[in-house]
C-alpha cells in the first residue's frame, strides 16, 4: 500500500470568453486583427484578448482552381445525398499502380461503388432522392426547398410510410410540403404535370404525410404569388406594391375564403396594371397564374366590386 500512486486530478482550465464590453471604458466597439490575433479595443486600445486561435486555412488561393486544389476536404454534408456525402470514393488515376495490380484496384472500385447502396433501403432512399433533384430542378426551386424535400422523405422512410403508396406519389408529395414550408409558391397542378401521379393521389399523399409527421403549413398566401407572376408578365415596380396593398384589403374584408390564392393574385395583378396603367391581357395573365380567363374575370369583378375600386 506504501508503494501505491496516489492518482491526482488535472484541475479544470477556465475557457476565457470574451467580454461584451470593454472593462476601462464600457465600450462594444472592437476591432479583430487578424495579423496578430488580438481582439483590441477602438476606444481605448486596450487588449481584450489576445493569442485567437484562426481556424481558416494556413494557404492562400488566388483564384478557383488554385483553391479547388489546395482544398483538403470534401464537401458539407447534405441530406440530399442517401449517405449524407460521408462515403468515399476510390480515384480513377492509374499514375502510381503497376500493371499486375490494375485488376486488383478495379475490383476494389467496383465494389466500393456497390458498397455504397447496399440494401433495399438504401436503395429506395437513392432512388428517391436522385427523382426529387431531378423534380426540382426542372421546377426551378432553390437548394433549400431540395434538402427540405429530401429531409421529409428521410423521415418519412424512417416512420414506415412509403410502404403501400407509390415513390412517385410520396416525391411529389414531398416537393409541395417543402415548397409550403418555403413559401416558395407552387400549386398541385404544377407539381402533377412533373410527375406521373395524378393531382388527386399527389393532394391525398400530402394531406396523410403532413397528419402523420406532425407539420403544420399555414395556408398559401396570395401575396407569394404577386413576385413569381409579375416577373413573368414583365409588370412594373409599382404596379407589384399596389396589387399587394390590394391583397391585404381583401383580406381583411374577408374575400379570401373558399378562393385559389393563385386567381386572386391574378386578378389583383389585373386591377392593379388597369390602375397604374401597365396594361396586360386577361389571357396573358391568366396563362400564367394557371386559371381560366372566367376565373380571372369573376375573382376582379369581387375585388372590385367589394373593394370599391375605380379602374380606368
């Protein structure tokens, strides 16, 4: 027992953090320098911290291909990946292998390509993510709605819902929930004509996904709408603040109720281009919002009528 080491603790290191103030002169006003690695304050000068650790690179690049092979790593992880960009590849380059090993290292690739969709989950989870950047991308929609997309789908799969229902139906389906949580405007029948599903199935897969999952989507506003349409109609600045204003008078009235958001973002783009005298047809603007000129015609006679609206 004599001989025995008694084993003592490292005491704890205190992580510094710095302040929000200055502790002379009570300022917020700090200057980082970089060169040196202090943090210093404009007021004063006092050194409020210094020896910062710089966690970018130790190279410099000058243009994109001397920092594309400078880089190190790979990409970030992404969720529209099936295994989230972690797994690895094994080069093409044949610079340093000896012929007697080629056929080696192309088995070896062979089957690192295999390995990485194995089983049926896997593979169902690659499938379904590859047709959901494919949809969105003839769809025009960003990066975000396409992780949000593949995120729904992941969880989903992880909850057993896929079984008994189509891929084609749940991807479609998928693509509306992240467009709504986006609000990114996309109506159903623009999603069913990128689809083989039908606008019915894609509606009934959304409503039993958004119950099952627990997301809630507020309902589409009509103001979403005004950017997407005015843009492809090349309508004015101004005539975009007035139909919103419009939009937001009808609401309130309470001329919203049981309407497509898409017809009323139409008709108050109409009302709008008559009174700020940017004038479009009713059938160019009716193509575009996806509705029927009687439509379009029926949503500006409420608008107007209610509204108390003179157009010239």
């Amino acid at each position: 027992m004599k001989n025995q080491r008694i084993l003592k603790k490292r005491p704890k290191k205190e992580i510094k953090q710095t302040p929000n103030t200055c502790p002379d002169c009570k300022s917020s006003n700090f200057n980082l320098d970089h060169s040196r690695g202090e943090i210093t304050c404009k007021n004063c000068g006092l050194v409020i911290k210094d020896f910062i650790i710089d966690d970018g690179p130790e190279w410099r690049a000058f243009d994109h291909e001397q920092q594309l092979s400078r880089t190190r790593v790979g990409a970030p992880l992404s969720p529209r990946i099936h295994d989230y960009g972690l797994a690895t590849d094994i080069d093409w380059k044949n610079d340093n292998i000896s012929s007697k090993n080629m056929s080696k290292y192309y088995r070896m690739r062979k089957w690192n390509k295999k390995i990485r969709v194995s089983g049926s989950r896997e593979r169902n989870l690659a499938f379904a993510l590859t047709q959901i950047d494919r949809k969105c991308s003839n769809l025009a929609l960003h990066k975000v709605v396409r992780e949000s997309a593949a995120q729904i789908y992941r969880n989903a799969l992880n909850k057993k819902l896929i079984r008994g229902r189509t891929i084609e139906g749940i991807i479609s389906a998928t693509i509306y929930i992240a467009c709504r949580q986006c609000k990114i405007p996309r109506t159903l029948s623009e999603i069913a004509c990128e689809s083989s599903s039908t606008k019915k199935e894609i509606a009934r897969t959304y409503r039993f996904l958004a119950r099952e999952l627990k997301i809630k989507l507020t309902p589409t506003s009509p103001k979403d709408y005004i950017p997407r349409f005015a843009s492809e109609l090349s309508i004015s600045e101004q005539s975009q603040v007035k139909a919103i204003k419009i939009i937001e008078q009808s609401g309130s009235a309470g001329l919203h109720s049981g309407k497509g958001p898409n017809g009323i973002a139409a008709a108050a783009l109409y009302i709008s281009s008559l009174m700020e005298n940017d004038r479009k047809s009713q059938k160019d603007i009716a193509e575009v919002a996806g509705i029927t000129e009687v439509t379009l015609r029926n949503r500006y006679k409420e608008l107007s009528e209610n509204l108390n609206l003179a157009m010239v």
